[in-house]
C-alpha cells in the first residue's frame, strides 16, 4: 500500500499490530510492579524514621501516676549567660564559675537530699554549657548525696535539640 508522501507498510513492519517504537518500553512495563513495589518499601521507611522517639525527657506531660521511668522531685536547672552559667534549684540562683555560690548550692542541695527517700537529680542543661561544668555540677551533687543524676536537653517541636 502506497500513501502519497512515498512511504508503504512493508509486511515485515506492520505498526498497526505492534505499535511503532514501544519495543524500549517492554521491559519497563515489566518491571512495572518491583518499581512499585521498592517505591512504596522507600516510602516506609522514610516515614517510619520520623515516628521513632528521640532520646530525652518529655515535659508536656499531662497529670497522671507515673508508673514507669524515673521520678524525680529534685531538678536543676542549668542556663548559660553571655557572662556566667546561671543554675536554679529549689527557687534560688547559683553562679556556676563563683565557689561561694557553689557550696551554697551543694549544702541545699544535701538538705533536700536528706529529706527525700530517692536521692535522684535531674539536671536540664542546654548544649551550650560545657561538659566541664556539668561534670564539677555531677562531682558536688554526689558529694551532696545524690545517688543517681540525671541530665537532659530541650527539644524543639520537632522533637530534634534545638542547634547552637
């Protein structure tokens, strides 16, 4: 059969049954379904990354026993200044780098310990004060009594420690 632009259909390449140029796309269409199959496998587990727990304390707690974890009723809390590393404990200040504040600090410290049957200390810090302080904050409350210390960080909404 002859068109008038002065091509035919040759009997070797009829595009009516076969269809002209799809014989690329055979193995695609084939492999179809393990495409699907390793998007959706991709897809778990990118999402499952985002509802794993992060490491920490979780504060926004509503009122409820707890039953599980550690309970602790003394908390420190350590905040870092652009001259000094402030520390609040029982509704009074400390300056970390003074020694007179210090063993003010470490004598409260021992009387709220004697009263309490678990001697833990939470100690709320941010990633700004050095490991230095926190570890001379660590060395004064065992000295103080406490048995078990505790140390945490503040985490964004996103439940990610929120970056220098």
């Amino acid at each position: 059969m002859k068109s008038g632009w002065g091509w035919s259909l040759r009997p070797g390449n009829d595009s009516s049954r076969r269809g002209v140029g799809v014989e690329w796309l055979r193995p695609t269409v084939a492999a179809a379904p393990w495409i699907t199959i390793g998007v959706l496998l991709l897809m778990m587990y990118f999402a499952s990354g985002t509802m794993i727990a992060s490491e920490g304390v979780l504060f926004d707690l509503p009122e409820a026993d707890f039953t599980d974890g550690e309970s602790t009723s003394l908390v420190a809390l350590a905040l870092p200044m652009q001259r000094q590393t402030l520390l609040f404990f029982d509704d009074a200040r400390f300056v970390l780098d003074d020694a007179h504040s210090m063993d003010a600090f470490s004598a409260q410290l021992a009387e709220q310990a004697e009263k309490r049957r678990e001697k833990t200390l939470l100690i709320l810090a941010d990633r700004r004060i050095s490991t230095g302080e926190l570890m001379n904050l660590a060395m004064r409350a065992k000295k103080s009594g406490i048995e078990r210390i505790l140390f945490a960080e503040r985490h964004n909404e996103e439940g990610k420690p929120f970056e220098q």
